[in-house]
C-alpha cells in the first residue's frame, strides 16, 4: 500500500505531466518554492477564484471587493508589527550551510524522543523550546539544541551558528536613484492582502455607505521569504490569496464565528472536497 508521501510526490508527477503546475524557471534548473501554473492550472486557478468571487462578493449585499497594491508605504508594515515581529529563528549548520527553523529542529526532534519511547522527555524539550521562544532567548534556544545533540540532518554534525531573526519580508528599492540615507526608500513585497483592506477601511465605508457589520474581500499576490520552503504548492514564496476580512460590533463576535464558519464549510463542500 502506497505510503502518503508516496502519495504526495505522485500527485506533484500527476500536476506536472498533465500541465498544472510546473517548476518555475525550470530550463535554468528552477527556483526554490516558485511554481508556474501551466494550461490546466491556470484554468482551474480561475475557476476556483471566480467561484469564490461570485459567492463571497456578489452573493453579498454587504460584502464588496477591492484589488489594493502589492506595494503600501512602509510604515503600513512597520504600524502591523511585521517589520518588528514577522521573523522566524533561524540557525546554520557551518560544515552543510543548510539553514533550519530553530522550532521545527527541536519540533523534530521532540518527535523523534515520542517515537523511540520517552513520550515525558518529548513533552519536556517542547515545553522549555516555548518558553524559551516566548523570552526571545536565542542563546538558550541555541543551548537547547546543544543540550539535546541535535544535528543536522545532512552533514550529521551539532557545529552550529547562533541563533538569528530571519524577516520573513522581501524588500526592495522604490524609485530610481538609490538613497543616500539606505533605508529611505526601502519598501516590501506584500506578506499578506490584509493590510491593503485594513488601510482602504474608510474608503470603502464612506464611498460604498457602508454600514456595519459589512465586509470587504479581496484576492492578490502575496509574497513570504520561507526559511524552509517545502511542501509543494502548500508552502511557496509567492502565492495568491482570496480573503475576506469582516467589520462587527463588539460583543457579536461568536454569532459571527458560528455564521461564519458555516458559510465556509458549505462553500468547501460545494467545490467537491469531501468532509
């Protein structure tokens, strides 16, 4: 019997022979997490994005759309806290140069203790990686990780960098004449759609009269600078996204989660996807 991985790298054989999905750049040996939807893909990219748009924006009276910028002024990400906070820690191993999450290292590690037996020594490297990451104590997460003899999975050696924030934004320059100051005109490829709704809130509300509770979707580009890009199209530095964010009154927020939540599960179910 086929294992699930088995599984998975069929399908991704299945998507690239049949003219769905396709390695971006793949002449020039590819790039890592980037993919091109061929003939099929794109068609059916399509129909699921219409598909979503007809029900989410044109079966809604209270819902309306918005196609907002890739690029946003940089304080929009700085007001978020994606400047300060959207990062992961990373660590190098020195003899592979392979770079690892430092959560998914230990993660998988812990897995590794579960298997083998020592279920408490699994529970216990969990608990103290979450406190250590809650602290934002790099160097004790660098000293768990030596406690422990975690390696790397390629060069099988413990010979580590210290543990780093990694922003998981891409910049760019913006303009055409490079600033003195260096990050004057420093802006970033979008992380997520959500940003561009939030700050066109009043936009909408005022020209669209509307009133809450209302909704304003859209679908875009975003991009994300993944440490660790794997999983296919399940986790690629630049993907599409089709999202609604919806305005409330305090206080009714659980009839709008169950409403909600409904209405989702209904949608999915409607493509195909089994329950």
């Amino acid at each position: 019997m086929a294992t699930d991985n088995n599984r998975f790298q069929a399908i991704i054989s299945h998507c690239k022979e049949y003219g769905f999905i396709f390695p971006s750049s793949e002449i020039y040996d590819g790039l890592g997490a980037v993919y091109d939807y061929g003939q099929w893909g794109s068609e059916l990219k399509k129909n699921i994005k219409d598909y979503w748009w007809k029900s989410m924006v044109q079966m809604n009276e209270n819902i309306v759309g918005i196609d907002a910028a890739i690029f946003m002024h940089p304080t929009t990400w700085k007001a978020s806290g994606h400047v300060d906070n959207f990062s992961d820690p990373m660590i190098d191993n020195k003899d592979s140069q392979k770079r690892y999450r430092v959560d998914h290292l230990i993660e998988a590690k812990a897995d590794e203790l579960e298997k083998d037996g020592h279920k408490e020594q699994s529970d216990i490297l969990l608990q103290q990686m979450d406190a250590l990451l809650a602290a934002n104590d790099f160097a004790g997460l660098k000293t768990l990780i030596e406690n422990n003899k975690i390696v790397c999975g390629i060069s099988g050696t413990a010979n580590w960098t210290d543990v780093r924030q990694f922003n998981l934004m891409f910049s760019t320059e913006f303009g055409a004449v490079s600033s003195e100051e260096g990050e004057e005109n420093i802006v970033y490829l979008r992380p997520e759609t959500a940003q561009g709704i939030f700050v066109n809130f009043l936009n909408v509300q005022k020209t669209g009269r509307m009133k809450i509770p209302f909704g304003i979707a859209q679908i875009g580009k975003a991009f994300r600078n993944e440490i660790v890009a794997r999983q296919f199209i399940f986790r690629m530095r630049e993907f599409e996204q089709m999202e609604m964010q919806f305005f409330i009154r305090p206080g009714s927020q659980k009839e709008w989660y169950e409403h909600w939540k409904a209405e989702r599960m209904k949608w999915h179910l409607s493509l195909g996807i089994a329950a």
